[in-house]
C-alpha cells in the first residue's frame, strides 16, 4: 500500500474538515496534517476557549463520525516549514489545485510516499505554497461547474493515489 499524508491548509468549514476525516480513515491515510486556520478537533492541552473548542470538536464529530478519534492527526502552526519536512523525508508534494501547469487526475502517477495538499473553499492552495509543491493535479470537470467541494475533490484524489496500480 502507498504511504499517502494529507495536509488541509485553511480549510474554513468544520464539517469538510470532519467529512475529509471520514474519507481519511475510509482510504487509509497514514496522517492528516492541519495547518493554518482550518479548524480541528479538541485535545487534551487545547489553548482555544473551551466553549469553542467544544463547538468546533462537535461541528467536527458531526461529519466525521468518529474518524477524529481513528485517523492521526496534529495541528501544525507553519505549513511550509511542515512541506520541507516532508520532502526531507522522501515524500512527494502534490497539490490539488487548478493551475495552468496541472496534470489532469487519470495522468498522475503517485510516488510510493505521496502528500496531498489541500487548501481553501473557494481560493484553492495559496501561490506561495503551490510554488513549494512538486506538481498539481486536478480533476477534469465534465458539467458546467469548474470545481467540485474541497472534501469530494480530496476522496477523489485520494482514492486514485490509495488504488493506482504501481505495476
């Protein structure tokens, strides 16, 4: 099975977040990395006020069904500082995000050690953060939307990264 690592970068809604939790645990995902102000489940030495940290946690519950407590996840305050990381460790950064220079989905071939960054709702991945990953990938739209939610557009690429036939 492919190593694959998720990174959500300023992703506003606890329910994506939650939803992008289940779809994690459902596929395999070894961590969920989130960054910026994405909002993420309560812990133990939570700094944020506890009403609000109770809120998020079960706005957060309410899609993820319990995956917050499956899947490992960790808050990290700088993305980019976690992406070099990551590449030190021989992992590929792919972000998922409509560019000029995208490779369409079905033409991606994933690394053993993929991972795939996601970013905002409506703004997509931040210019100085593409410029930090290896490629971008995208799903080809067929109707008259260009884009698909920030949370089906994750299952999908990473169903296409946990299932690829590496032979």
């Amino acid at each position: 099975m492919p190593h694959c690592i998720l990174i959500i970068h300023n992703i506003r809604s606890c329910y994506n977040v939650g939803s992008i939790f289940r779809t994690a645990d459902g596929l395999g995902v070894e961590k969920i990395y989130i960054t910026g102000y994405s909002p993420y489940p309560a812990t133990n030495n939570d700094s944020r006020l506890p009403y609000l940290a109770q809120k998020i946690d079960h706005q957060i519950h309410k899609t993820a069904l319990g995956a917050e407590k499956t899947v490992s996840w960790e808050y990290i305050d700088n993305v980019c500082d976690l992406i070099t990381k990551m590449r030190s460790s021989k992992f590929q950064i792919v972000g998922l995000e409509q560019t000029p220079n995208s490779l369409p989905l079905q033409a991606f071939k994933p690394n053993n050690k993929t991972v795939l960054i996601v970013g905002r709702e409506i703004g997509g991945i931040e210019k100085s953060i593409l410029e930090l990953t290896d490629l971008t990938i995208e799903i080809p739209m067929f109707g008259t939307k260009d884009s698909f939610n920030v949370a089906q557009a994750t299952a999908i690429a990473l169903y296409h990264i946990k299932t690829f036939d590496y032979k």
